[in-house]
C-alpha cells in the first residue's frame, strides 16, 4: 500500500471507533488512543483527589463525588 491508502485506513479506523463508541456508551470517546486515555483518566483522577473542598465547589462535585470518580481504576471510564 502506498502512504495515503494508510493514512486513510487510519482515519477510517478512528471514524469506526467514534461510531462504535458512541453506539456502546452513548458519549463520544476522548481524543487519542488507548494508552493516552488510560493515562489522562490515571492522573486527573488523582488530580481530583487532589483537590480542596473550594476547588470542588468551584467545579459542582462534593467531597464523596470526588472520591467516588477519583478511585476509580484507570480502566474504567
């Protein structure tokens, strides 16, 4: 295959993913691959965790919300 029949397989990939996302969960998937998004859940859940009870107000997440979503294992969206 030459370079533009890959980067249109790749480009239909993603397509294919956001539809079969958004059919499963009823949301549209977060931006990169699979690895980037475990990796973005892992640190803004431990970011969440992080916060002050000022910094939840600010955002509309009680204390128990937080630890709710913030122990949530990376996997898991």
């Amino acid at each position: 295959m030459n370079g533009l029949s890959d980067v249109r397989l790749t480009l239909r990939a993603v397509e294919l993913e956001r539809e079969h996302c958004a059919r499963v969960t009823g949301t549209p998937p977060m931006p990169g691959n699979r690895w980037s998004r475990f990796w973005m859940r892992l640190h803004t859940r431990r970011a969440l965790l992080a916060l002050d009870d000022r910094a939840l107000k600010d955002i509309g997440l009680s204390r128990a919300q937080a630890l709710e979503e913030g122990r949530k294992p990376f996997w898991k969206s």
